[in-house]
C-alpha cells in the first residue's frame, strides 16, 4: 500500500514538472475564454448560390456558437464554385460581411486560370492560393476541420 502510494506521488510530481511546458505548448491552441481554438476549411466548388450562402451560414453560425476569437474559418473557392468570388456575384456583400468579421476567402488560381478570370475580375480583399484542393489537403494535414455544404 506505502509502495503504490510512493508510486503515485512520483508519478503526480512528474506531471507537475513537465506541466509548465505543456501548457506554454499549448497555449496558441486556445482562444480567448480558454476554449480550445477550432479551425475549420470550407469547399465551395459548386455553382449554387443556395450552398454558396449555406457555406457562409456555416461560418456564422460556427462564429456565433464557439465565438469568433475561438475558430479560424477558411473558405476556398475553386472550380464551378469561383462564381461566388466573382465582382457580379449575388453573395459579394455577405462575403464582404464575412471578411470582416475575420473569416478569410480564397480563390483558386488554377480555375482562374481556366476560366480566364483576372483579380480584377473579383470581390475585392479576397485572397488566393495557386491551388484550391491543395490548400484544403493541406489545412486538413494540418489538423483543420473540413466541410463541404
């Protein structure tokens, strides 16, 4: 009994010295009320102005759920789905909405390209990355969430 409590404490001494390490390792993991931080990559790649709004809904409602200051939203374009991004499109004002409230939307260079759309073709302060499906493979490598609406 001495000996397993001997054992016990060793072991809870250990953890508390390595506690101040594992925290500061975490800490940029964690949002502001001390929630772990979340990140989610959202795929906007159909032609649909539905799920185009049902993809920033998701965002909102995330924001509004877990809190802005505790989730990083990405929202990439690519493929039929560029249209959202486009300067004519019906959504641009709630993308521009969304930005501001710190949800960053990329577009896909390489439909860009294919489409033969220009950034002067598209919502102004969106971002880009020279490859949609890349970028999302690469979030989720990452440890981000992934949805697709």
């Amino acid at each position: 009994m001495i000996r397993r409590l001997f054992v016990q404490a060793g072991a809870a001494s250990s953890l508390l010295a390595i506690a101040p390490f594992w925290i500061a390792a975490h800490a940029q993991n964690t949002g502001a009320a001390g929630q772990k931080r979340q990140k989610i990559v959202i795929q906007v790649s159909d032609n649909d102005p539905a799920k185009w709004n049902l993809a920033l809904n998701n965002a909102k409602n995330l924001q509004e759920d877990v809190g802005a200051a505790n989730v990083d939203i990405e929202i990439v374009a690519y493929g039929p789905g560029i249209g959202m991004l486009k300067l004519e499109s019906p959504t641009g004002s709630r993308i521009a909405d969304a930005m501001k409230a710190n949800v960053k939307v990329i577009a896909c260079e390489n439909t860009m390209r294919g489409q033969k759309l220009t950034k002067d073709d598209m919502l102004p302060a969106i971002s880009y990355v020279p490859a949609g499906v890349t970028e999302i493979m690469t979030k989720q490598s990452d440890g981000w969430s992934y949805l697709r609406p």
